[in-house]
C-alpha cells in the first residue's frame, strides 16, 4: 500500500471536477502539509501541482490549505497547529474551515456574475 500513482490521481480527481461541473460549480482543496513520517511527504508537491493544474482545466476554485497554513509541516508545527503527526487542532481546523466557508462564498458570488469566467483563487 503506497500514494495512489499520480497519473491514476489526475484521472480521478478530472473526472470528480467534470461532473461536479456539469452540476454546477467545483472547488478543489489542497490538504495541510504533511509531516516527513508520511509516505506522500516526497510526493506532495506533486499532487498540489495535479490539483492546480485539474482546477485550471476544468475551470474550478481552488482553495489552496497548504499556501494558507505556511507551506510546510515544520512552519505549522512551530505554530502548535498539529495535535500529533497528521491532525490539526481544534484551532487549526477552525482557522480551515472559514477559509473555506469563504472560499465557497466568494465561488458564489462569482457564479452569480453574468461575465464570470474564471473562477476566483484563494
């Protein structure tokens, strides 16, 4: 047991983002930054660099986590974000959670637009 293999990724996180489209609106989010204990920590970049790319084709948001909690596992551990080597505190998920409560708002606010076309970043 191992990542998924990136392009296996890329195929399934297309087709997730094509068909939330053709019922709406997509959004895809970055995860926190994981600790160097964890089998994707070499590979992370590499899925964050698949989900801009599948987020720019398929025209959807993207709520980047990762940018937003400092880019590395150490920067938020030296923030007291992590309660172990995976898990962000209650804080931490607070601190997600209205960036993405605001993330989706602002999604709706363009959709609402008559010349949107593109989706905001975050």
């Amino acid at each position: 047991y191992g990542p998924t293999p990136l392009a296996t990724y890329r195929s399934q996180l297309t087709y997730l983002a094509s068909t939330a489209r053709r019922w709406g609106s997509c959004l895809i989010m970055t995860e926190p930054p994981s600790a160097a204990s964890r089998q994707t920590y070499a590979i992370q970049d590499q899925y964050h660099a698949v989900q801009r790319e599948v987020a720019a084709e398929q025209t959807c948001a993207l709520v980047d986590i990762t940018a937003k909690w400092g880019g590395t596992h150490e920067v938020m551990a030296a923030r007291g974000w992590y309660a172990d080597t995976t898990h962000g505190t209650p804080e931490a998920y607070a601190f997600e959670g209205q960036f993405v409560a605001d993330a989706v708002l602002a999604l709706s606010w363009w959709k609402a637009r008559p010349s949107a076309s593109s989706p905001p970043a975050r």
